[in-house]
C-alpha cells in the first residue's frame, strides 16, 4: 500500500493507536514491535476492540480485511506523518537542546495559544515514534504547531526536522547529556546543531540566545540568515532580569526600550533564558506585551521540572524529571542561592555518561559540598563511588535511601530533589 492510499484511509480514520490498552473506537492500530514485543500479535485485538483499521508487516496476522500489510510498521508511520505534515501549511516551531526543551515548549503553547489555536508535543512524545504520532494529532483547525524533539545520538535530529520540516526553530542550550551516545561534548553541539542545518536549508528562522558562546559560535559556523535574537547580550531583540527568586521567578524584560514585569510560577534562575525565548517567540508572532505576559504567568509546571510542591512538612524543588551534568550544575548554583534557612540536598546518579561518568559525578559532589545544607543525601552506584570523600549520606539505592528517610524524617526544610529518572526519587516524596 502506498503512503498517499494509507493516508485517505487515516482521513477517515485519523486517531492513532499504538497500544491495545488504549484503544479508541475508530481509530488506526499500528502494529509497532518493541524490545519486549511484537503490536502483530495485538492487531486481531485491535480490531476486536474498535479500531478501524490495523497496520502490520506480517503476513502471518493477517485476519480479515481490516488488516493493512505494510513492509515496516515503523516506517510507515514515519512517511504517513510527514506526508500528513506537507498537507499542512501552517507554521511549525522545532524545538530542541540539551535542558529546557519540554519547558520552553509548554511556555511557548500557553504564551501562542493567547492568540492562536495550537498544537504541542504532549509528554515525553519527542522521539522517532512520538514525533510522528504528535504530527498525526494535528488536525486543519490548528494554526500554529510546536513540536519537541530529543535525541542521544548524531543524526536524529536532523531526521526527525526531515519529518516534522518546521519552518521555525529554537535549541535551547547545549551541554554535557548522553554523553556515552553523542561520543562526547562536541558530538552533543553537532547532533543539536542539526535543526540549524535544517533550518539554513529550508530558510527557516531561527530563534537564538545571543548570550549563549556555544549558540552563538555554531550560528556563526553555519553562517546562518534569518535569525532572531534574544538574551543578555547586545544587539538582541528581547533582554531580561531576574527581580526576584525566592522560590518563584520575577521578571522584567525589554523590547525596544519599553520595559515590563512578569511573575512566574517557575523556579530556577536557569529558567530566564525559557521565558525569554517564549517573550520572543510571542513577539514574533505578533502577540502584545499584556498577551504574552499573562501565557506565561498561567503556565504552572507539573512535570517534575522546575516544580514547587509544599508539603505540610517541608517545600519541595521537585527536579526530578531528568539530570545531566549541566542540569546538576545550574539547579544547584539556584540552590545554593535561594535566601531560605534549612536547605536539604538529595541527588539520584546521572545516567548515559559513558567514560565520564566518574569525573562528572565528582564534579557534582564538589558543587554540592560548596552549598550550606542542614543534610546532603546522595544516591546511586556512582555517586557512593566518592563516599569517603564527602559529608553526607550515601546510599547505593533509592530504597536504602527510602528505609533511611523513614527512619529519620526531615521536616521544616527546603529541599531540593534531583536525579536521572531511572533512579525513581519520585518514591521518597511521600515521606517528605
């Protein structure tokens, strides 16, 4: 079947299913295969359920004729998606970076959907599979998408632009995550750097932090047109200050001389650069100051980034989505400058650091030993690696750290919690 045949079928049919325990009536089933799974076996059940139609690539689960036989699952929905994309003639912002993606999306849907019907990646659905499926969930009643995506690899980038071909652009920053996949740090600004090259190919514009050196330098590199500048350095189109940090953000920012004040329900000085970017970002889009003001004093996060949970007994800085290097080091340099008594650390292990890992950790530890805490509490294998040479708890797993808590409960504390999701610091919060 070609793509131009599979997509009039998904016009009629056109939600997306990849999993049978999500099913919707009418919707189409693609059979996608996983490290643990075959989605062929699931496709009679599919149909059983209420889809339309199921997309396979094995004959041998062919059952009726609401079965469609493909040659790749996968690749079909990669090639319906960017058929489906080309059908769209509205503008698409790509967004990627090593921290403040999933941020700097959210800002930017709630600041554009003042003024516009939008359109954003949902979750975590930034990847081969999830970019395809946000693209299929957009429908002719939307004027302006925006679409996240990530990657821990050379390359994917620049195949998922191939697919969601946005016609406008933004990385965030760049910095020291999966390591072990980019080969490195310089591995890490070529495989962002690939919305550049898109971009300059497809005379796209480009969004950039001017007071970024890597950003900048890579710009520079690609000798990109059509850029708009932002940041903390001259010649920009949108600067900003913090006024106050204790734990939310206050900010007054400039355009062309006229200044205004926004409060936020953000927490992390790290986040100014996001906020500016969703003000440009609004700006372009010919949004006012009073519009763009109120997209981002309503964006309240609740994805464990940036992410302020009072307890009866303590407040947390819920930070827990995901860690790097990078990450580690502005959320603790935010730490360590809040003007809070009683400050509690407890950091996970980062993951996908290859070689580094052990030098990375170490480095981690020193920043956080620099902070005045009431109680540091470290976790994982790497981390305890240093135990001998640092004051504070260390504890091999999540659970030791668990049992400990339990045992010892911290109250009346600021505390900041930080770790790569594997290590699931989302289970201590109970007891905090």
């Amino acid at each position: 079947m070609t793509t131009e045949e599979l997509y009039s079928i998904y016009l009629q049919s056109p939600t997306i299913c990849t999993d049978t325990r999500k099913i919707v009536k009418g919707c189409l089933f693609f059979a996608l295969k996983g490290d643990n799974f075959d989605g062929n076996a699931f496709a009679e059940k599919a149909i059983n359920e209420g889809a339309d139609y199921a997309v396979i690539d094995n004959p041998d689960f062919v059952v009726n004729g609401k079965c469609i036989l493909v040659e790749d699952v996968l690749i079909s929905l990669q090639e319906l998606a960017t058929y489906h994309r080309k059908q769209l003639n509205i503008p698409f912002i790509g967004i990627t970076g090593t921290n403040g993606k999933t941020t700097t999306k959210e800002l930017l849907n709630s600041v554009l959907s003042k003024k516009y019907k939008t359109y954003a990646t949902q979750g975590n659905l930034n990847n081969h599979i999830g970019v395809p499926l946000t693209l299929l969930s957009i429908d002719n009643n939307v004027e302006l998408a925006i679409i996240e995506m990530g990657a821990n690899h050379q390359k994917e980038i620049g195949f998922l632009s191939s697919i969601a071909q946005p016609t406008h652009g933004l990385i965030t920053n760049v910095g020291k995550a999966h390591l072990e996949g980019f080969g490195g740090f310089e591995g890490v600004k070529k495989g962002k750097g690939e919305l550049y090259d898109f971009l300059k190919g497809s005379g796209g514009t480009i969004f950039i932090n001017k007071a970024n050196s890597y950003l900048l330098a890579m710009s520079e590199a690609r000798e990109l047109e059509n850029i708009i500048f932002y940041g903390n350095a001259p010649g920009t189109d949108v600067s900003g200050e913090i006024t106050d940090n204790n734990p939310y953000l206050r900010v007054k920012w400039k355009k062309a001389e006229q200044f205004y004040s926004v409060d936020t329900n953000l927490t992390g000085a790290y986040n100014l650069e996001n906020i500016l970017a969703a003000i440009t970002v609004g700006l372009h889009f010919n949004l006012v100051a009073a519009e763009i003001n109120e997209g981002i004093t309503s964006y309240v996060p609740g994805n464990n980034r940036s992410q302020v949970t009072k307890t009866d007994n303590n407040t947390l800085i819920c930070d827990y989505y995901n860690a790097n290097p990078s990450s580690m080091a502005v959320a603790l340099e935010n730490f360590g400058s809040l003007q809070v008594d009683n400050k509690v650390i407890v950091l996970g292990d980062m993951f996908e650091l290859g070689d580094e890992s052990a030098a990375e950790h170490l480095t981690v530890l020193q920043k956080a030993s620099s902070i005045k805490t009431t109680s540091s509490i470290f976790i994982g294998k790497e981390f305890s690696k240093s135990k001998d040479s640092f004051n504070g708890k260390f504890f091999d797993t999540t659970q030791e750290a668990f049992e400990y808590l339990k045992e010892s409960p911290i109250k009346g504390a600021t505390i900041l919690i930080k770790g790569s999701r594997g290590m699931r610091l989302e289970t201590l919060t109970s007891l905090f």
